[in-house]
C-alpha cells in the first residue's frame, strides 16, 4: 500500500465511527463536509448559492449529497473503501482536481497579499526614516 494510500485509510478509518469498514451516508457526508470545510468550499457554495437567490444551506446540502452520490458508485448507501481510492473519471475526481487549484491559488493569493504588504510597510519605514 502506497504512503497516499495509507493516509487515506487512516483518513477512512477515522470518519468510520462504527468501524465498519465502509462509511454510512452520515459519515461520508461529515467526511465531504470537512474537504469542503478545510478548503474554504463550503463558503463558496453559499456565496454562490446567495448570487443566485437560493437558501445557501440548503444548496449546500444538495450538494454534499450530490457528491456522497458521486462517491457511492454502487449505489448501496455506503462509501466502502475501494470506492474512495479506486476513482473512475467522474464528478468527484473532477471535485478534488478543483478543491486542489483552488487551495493552490488561495496560498499563492495570500503570499501575494503578505508580501505586498511587508513591502508597502517598508516603503512607509523608508519615506519615515528619510523625514
């Protein structure tokens, strides 16, 4: 089993709160709720959800179920294992492929940030300094 793997499993174990090896519909949802929660995702998809004039919490359990749907590929109302580590090109992939960039653009946007305003901060320091 590969390091990804065994994060992953460790991952899976802890969201099986019953232990039984496969994550029931209010497990999986605690466990996609997370991804979005730690992502900053679950504010997008209220914000979105706002701009289009629908009630954002319900539009965010639309779409957590969306994607518990995507995930229960066998449609047995259960995520087991194999279904979350063996992904077929779909909907979910796409998902983390997404929450990724988005991560990755949200660091690169707050280094950005701080280091425009370490540099403004020394510009002050400077004109102060030369006063």
């Amino acid at each position: 089993m590969s390091r990804d793997n065994r994060e992953v499993r460790r991952c899976f174990d802890l969201y099986d709160k019953n232990h039984s090896g496969a994550l029931e519909e209010d497990e999986a949802k605690a466990y996609i709720e997370d991804i979005l929660h730690i992502s900053k995702m679950d504010e997008r998809i209220r914000e979105e959800a706002l701009k289009e004039g629908q009630d954002a919490d319900e539009y965010y359990r639309k779409v957590v179920a969306s994607l518990f749907k995507e995930m229960d590929r066998n449609g047995n109302g259960k995520v087991e294992y194999e279904e979350l580590v063996k992904p077929k090109v779909h909907l979910w992939e796409d998902f983390l492929r997404f929450v990724s960039r988005q991560t990755l653009y949200l660091m690169k946007t707050r280094l950005e940030e701080q280091m425009a305003a370490k540099q403004k901060k020394k510009r002050r320091r400077d004109k102060n300094a030369l006063q």
